[in-house]
C-alpha cells in the first residue's frame, strides 16, 4: 500500500507537485485570459462570478498553492503536494461512492499523451465494481477551432476513455490521440447519450473541457488540472465541479502510475 507520506515524496521528485515545469508567465496569462472571458481558457465554463485577475490569482494559490504575490511574475509554478494528496482523496471517495452506487460513469481527456494510462484503470477497476462505463458517439466528427484554424476530429474510445484523433491522420483504435481544451467532444457524447435514451452518466471523469463542459451542464464532474487551467477550479468553487486535483498533466505518462495505486486503494478498488 502507497502511504501519503511516500506518494508525496513521489510527487515532488517527479515534479508533479512541488516545483513544477509550467512557466509562471503562462499561469499568469491564463488568468489574464480566464478574466477577459476568453473561450480558450474557459474550457467550456460559464462562470456566476466576474472573476478578476486578481481573484483568479487568488483562487489559484489557495487550491494549488501557486505563489499570490504580484512581483511573482517569472520562472516555475509551484502546487502544494498537501493540496493535491487532499485532493486526491477527495477524488477517490467520489470513485467509491460512484462504486457503492454501480453508477454509469463516462471518462474523457484532452491529454491521451500523458494521462490515458491514468483514466483508463479508474474505467477498468470501475467497470470490475459493476460501473457501466459509457461509450456514446463513437466515430462521430468534431469541429473545434484550434490556433491552426477550424480542425476535425474524431471522437474514439481506449480502453473506455474518450478521446478525439485527427480526421484522417490516425487509425482507429491506436493511441495516443490529440491534446483539446475543447468541451464541443464531452457535448457531442452527451447528446448522442441524450439522444439514444440514455443511460447518461452520474460521474464524469476527465480534465479540461470533459470537466468543465461537463460541470456546466449539471453532471457531476472531476478531474485532474495544472497551475495553467484556472476553468477547472473556477467550476469547483462555483460549485458545477466537484473534485479537481492540482498537478502538473504534462510530465511522462508512468509517473502518474503511483497515483493510479493510491487512488484506487483509497476507493478500495484495487483489483
């Protein structure tokens, strides 16, 4: 068993909290961003709140322990590892009770490079504890404006975990798949759910705009987020998402194996 006293050391030495890669100078953008209301950073929130720069800054260190101080304006981010070990059992008590509930339960993200291997045995332990782990709009095409212009994607499914891939550029069925802030795939895949009669999940698991797009429109969302994603934690302090961990989603993908063990023994779903 992973104590929290090893899983954070393992978290500092693998940069997943601590001091992580991501440049101050793009959390601070981000924030910017997040203030000014721009789609790119919304991930597919609409927030009650007005939100200043200020107060995202604000928000963000007290959920990820990211510095406050406003000559704080260079070099790397940092997240408090006590913040994300809390976190973390947070998300593994919504795993449980979503468990307790056999409740159907949908995963996606935006980050199939990196976090796949994370989402995909939360599917598979969930699954094993009679969890009905959602499929819908398979195959079906989304078109997500992207900096290179207007782009389709095709939505596809690893080991129950959606994710998009290129139109025409990927083959089915083979990973890892593209990086998307986007909400347009979780809404296609909830309204193809909609549109069949369902079922339409109890628990939404993933990050960027599978959380956000997902939160917003009322299903119980959690997830995984960087110093560079206020959305996420917006939506967690207005109340539509219920869980997001604060850690760096960009380190290499077997880091993330040691979290995979502490949350599900937390949960009890260690197979």
């Amino acid at each position: 068993m992973l104590t929290p006293e090893a899983l954070r050391a393992h978290l500092v030495g693998a940069r997943l909290a601590g001091t992580v890669a991501t440049p101050r100078e793009e959390s601070l953008r981000s924030y910017r961003l997040f203030a000014a209301r721009d789609p790119r950073v919304l991930l597919g929130l609409d927030p009650e709140g007005a939100w200043s720069e200020r107060e995202v800054v604000e928000l963000m260190a007290d959920r990820c322990g990211v510095s406050a101080g406003p000559r704080r304006t260079s070099g790397q981010d940092v997240i408090a590892p006590e913040r994300t070990l809390a976190a973390l059992d947070a998300f593994a008590e919504r795993l449980a009770e979503a468990a307790r509930r056999s409740a159907p339960v949908l995963l996606g993200t935006g980050h199939p490079h990196r976090l796949l291997g994370f989402y995909a045995a939360v599917a598979d332990a969930l699954s094993a504890a009679g969890c009905a782990v959602l499929t819908p709009a398979q195959g079906h095409c989304v078109d997500i404006t992207t900096r290179f212009g207007l782009r389709t994607y095709n939505l596809d499914y690893v080991r129950g975990v959606a994710l998009v891939r290129r139109s025409g550029l990927e083959r089915p069925g083979c990973e890892p798949g593209a990086h998307t802030h986007s909400p347009l795939p979780v809404r296609t895949v909830l309204a193809a759910a909609a549109e069949a009669g369902g079922p339409l999940p109890e628990l939404v698991i993933g990050d960027h705009g599978w959380v956000c797009g997902a939160g917003q429109l009322g299903f119980e969302a959690i997830g995984a987020a960087d110093t560079d994603d206020p959305a996420p934690f917006v939506g967690e302090a207005e109340g539509c998402v219920s869980v997001v961990v604060p850690l760096d989603d960009g380190v290499r993908s077997d880091y993330y194996l040691p979290l995979t063990r502490y949350v599900l023994n937390r949960a009890c779903l260690s197979q």
